[in-house]
C-alpha cells in the first residue's frame, strides 16, 4: 500500500499496544498516535470519535522532523523553506 493512503478502522477497536502520542495536521481529530517503524517510518493513527484513519508515512516527525515534513508533508515542507529564504533576506 502506497504512504498517506489511508485506511478506516471503525471503533470499539482499541489503539495497538505500542501507539504513543504524535504529532499531526488538526483535521477535527481527537487526537494522533503513532508507531515507530524500525526503517524510520511510521504508522499513524488518526483517532475521529466514530473510528480511526490509518496510514502510514515514510518519516517519524518524532524522528526526524524535517525528512517528514520534506516526504510526507511537502506543501507545508514548502511553506517552511520560504519562511527560511524570507528571513534569510531580511537578516542580510
């Protein structure tokens, strides 16, 4: 299954053990868990009050924040550089 692809897990179904507290995009969400992956991905659990969206991300932002931003959040990867690049200018 491709990365971002997400996948619907309907409650009562709990979180797997191992699912710690995440970082994510405020879609409405209770909140956001994750599963670290031994390659440096990760699983991640978007918990709604009916059910979970599920899918997984080619970078942990726990682990490395900017590699997750750049793969598997681009636009807001983008936003960043530029933010760079303007204060960069400004500091001149």
């Amino acid at each position: 299954m491709p990365p971002h692809t997400n996948i619907i897990v309907h409650k009562p179904c709990l979180p797997p053990e191992g699912a710690i507290e995440a970082m994510g995009e405020p879609h409405g969400q209770l909140r956001d868990l994750e599963i670290p992956l031994s390659d440096g991905g990760r699983i991640h659990i978007v918990e709604f009050t009916n059910n979970y969206l599920v899918h997984w991300d080619r970078k942990s932002p726990s682990r490395d924040p900017i590699g997750h931003l750049r793969e598997d959040a681009s636009p807001l990867y983008d936003l960043f550089i530029d933010g760079v690049k303007w204060i960069s200018r400004l500091v001149r």
